[in-house]
C-alpha cells in the first residue's frame, strides 16, 4: 500500500498516493464511495435481477431483514450502479472492486470515474491519483556503492522554509543519506541571517541527490516534498571487463 496525500490545488483530486506501480500495474485513478446495501451487487449480473433479489427476500443471495429498508432506500442508486458496472465490463475502461459497502473503481479515465457522481448527487466520492516515480537507469560505479537508490531533486524555486526542512527530517530520519553538498546547504540555513544569506535558500539544485536502502522511506519523503523529487536512480557497482 503507498501513503495517501491530501491535495486542495489539483481540480479534480483529493489524495495522492505515492506507490511503486499504478493500481493493477494499469489504472492511474481510483474512486471510492460507501453506500449502504450495495455489496449484495454481488452474484448479481443485471439492475432487474437486483430488483427480483428485494422482491424475494428469499433464498442464499437474499437480503438480510435488518438491512432491507436501507436497501430500499438505496434501490434507485444501486440499481444505476449495476448498470454502469455492466457497462465498465464491456469497454473495459475500468475495474471495480467492492469490500463491505465501500466500492472502489479504477480507470486511468478520471472524466469517466467522475460520471459515478450521475448516479446520486449526494455519494461522497474521493478521487485519488498514483504518483509513481519510476527508476530512469542505473548508475554503476568501480566500487560496490554504500547505498542501492538515489534520487535527485529538482532545480527550481522553493518555499523559504523548505531548506529548513529538510536539515530537520535528515536529523529524524538515519535512512537517507543526503549528498555532502545537499546536507551542507540544508545545514546551513540554519543559521541563515534573513537579509544576507536567505536567497541562497530560495532555489533547489539539480546537482543535489539523496541516497536511500528502502523505497518505503522514499514514499515518506514524497508525502512531505513529493513535487521536488527529479530523476531516480538504481546503484550497482559497475560489471568487471572480460
């Protein structure tokens, strides 16, 4: 499972979730809503067959007396819902899965996810995107390297405190090991005098890398600082000539 982000300046989405692979190794996009009663969509293949299971309220796929009028209540949304499903399972530009009343459907379509909406204007969907930061090489070295990954940031302009920032996660956090020069720069706003020194603070280096063991320790730095992390690399001491 990746982290979870909460976004408020992306239209259209709520969470980032920082992850090695899209969902399935296919989809970018995941909606998610609860609605009560719709896990008996289960062994159900058409909205009528859904109808004749409440009229019935008989037999191993029937609905539950407790659970009836909430499933009443929820008929006209679940029924739609069946039908967009059936109709997700023939262009196949989604999957749905379904755990206790909790659906989640991913496409790598957001418009397309957004039409779950149409089914009832009061459903709480949350839409969340997969931010994957794929290894673009290797870097090999003549000696076995200490660490196994890298990363480098971007060279761009950042928030005063960011530099700041990153001296103190670099103190909490033993499993990355930043560049001499980044672990310099990060030092040394610290004792930045505002006037004089803190435009030296302003701008990230695309020459400063941090050097990682775990990639789960990777996902914990993109939670906090996720748009400033550039190319990744994989470390491997460089083969022997023959």
């Amino acid at each position: 499972m990746g982290l979870l982000k909460l976004i408020d300046d992306v239209p259209g989405i709520d969470y980032y979730e920082y992850r090695d692979n899209d969902y399935y190794n296919r989809y970018e996009y995941r909606a998610r809503f609860s609605l009560k009663g719709i896990r008996y969509t289960w062994y159900t293949k058409t909205a009528e067959d859904f109808q004749k299971r409440v009229d019935s309220g008989q037999g191993h796929y029937g609905i539950r007396p407790e659970d009836r009028t909430i499933v009443n209540e929820n008929l006209a949304t679940i029924m739609d819902f069946i039908t967009w499903r059936n109709l997700r399972k023939k262009d196949k530009l989604a999957m749905i899965r379904i755990e206790g009343d909790v659906v989640a459907a991913f496409s790598s379509d957001l418009a397309l996810l957004t039409t779950l909406q149409n089914l009832n204007t009061n459903l709480e969907i949350d839409y969340t995107q997969v931010q994957r930061s794929a290894f673009i090489g290797v870097k090999t070295f003549a000696n076995q390297p200490k660490h196994l990954y890298r990363v480098y940031l971007k060279s761009k302009r950042v928030e005063e405190a960011f530099a700041k920032d990153l001296n103190d996660l670099f103190k909490r956090t033993k499993e990355l090991y930043p560049s001499h020069a980044l672990k310099y720069w990060a030092k040394s706003s610290a004792n930045a005098l505002p006037a004089r020194q803190i435009w030296r603070f302003r701008y990230s280096s695309a020459s400063h890398f941090i050097d990682y063991d775990d990639e789960s320790v990777l996902s914990y730095l993109a939670l906090m600082h996720g748009d400033m992390l550039g190319k990744r690399y994989k470390l491997e001491k460089r083969p022997e000539a023959i």
